[in-house]
C-alpha cells in the first residue's frame, strides 16, 4: 500500500513540478516576443504539441514567423519542463537511498542488531 501511495504522490508531485517549470518557461519567452500575446492565446498555444483545435486556430491568427517562433517556444518549454522534473525525480531518489541505507539496513539497523546481541549475550552469561 506505501508503495502505491508513494507512487501517485510522486507523480502527482512530478507533473507539479513539470507544469510550473513549462509554464513559467513558456510564460517568460512570449513575454519577449515582438508581437503581443494575450493570455487566452498563451493557453491556447500550450496545446501545440497536443495537437489542440484551438492551438491552431490561435497559431493561424499569427503570421508565419511568430506561429514558427511560437511552436519553437513550446517545445522549449517542454523541454525546460522534463528537465526540472527529472531534477526533481534525482533528488527524491537521493533521499529515499539515504533513508534506505540508514533506517532499512544501514548504519542504524546493524547497531540495533549489536545491541540486540549483547543484550543477549549479557542475559545468557
């Protein structure tokens, strides 16, 4: 049960980190382009890679060079995304090693089974 709880809380925290890091990404680069884009049309622009009606529609409403920096720009976001998410991901796999080698059979656990040991070496003497 830990670990499927562990897994959905992971994912869940990994596609938080994903989406905060595309989304700021994305956000900071349309902010630097020539041409103005509203807020509606960044939404609808995310859905490039899926594919989305409406990413395209807002696509067509652009001329060809912005519509092609655009695309660019999402992709990057992504990218920047996955990055941060696998980041993420590292650092988690860091502390559950650490935790594994000292609270699961590490440093912690053998002095426990020392302590054990004499305790009953101690008791049949």
């Amino acid at each position: 049960m830990f670990q499927v709880g562990g897994g959905s809380i992971g994912l869940g925290a990994t596609t938080a980190v994903f989406t905060t890091a595309s989304d700021e990404k994305l956000s900071s680069d349309v902010s630097s382009l020539s041409t103005p884009v509203t807020d509606r049309q960044r939404d609808a622009i995310e859905g490039i890679l899926a594919g989305t009606e409406s990413a395209r529609e807002t696509l067509a409403g652009f001329s060809s060079s912005v519509s092609a920096r655009l695309t660019d720009l999402v992709g990057d976001s992504f990218a920047a995304g996955f990055d941060w998410a696998f980041r993420f991901d590292f650092a988690l796999t860091v502390v559950g090693f650490a935790v594994a080698v000292l609270f699961v059979g590490g440093r912690l656990h053998l002095g426990r089974r020392r302590a054990g040991e004499a305790s009953r070496e101690a008791s049949a003497a």
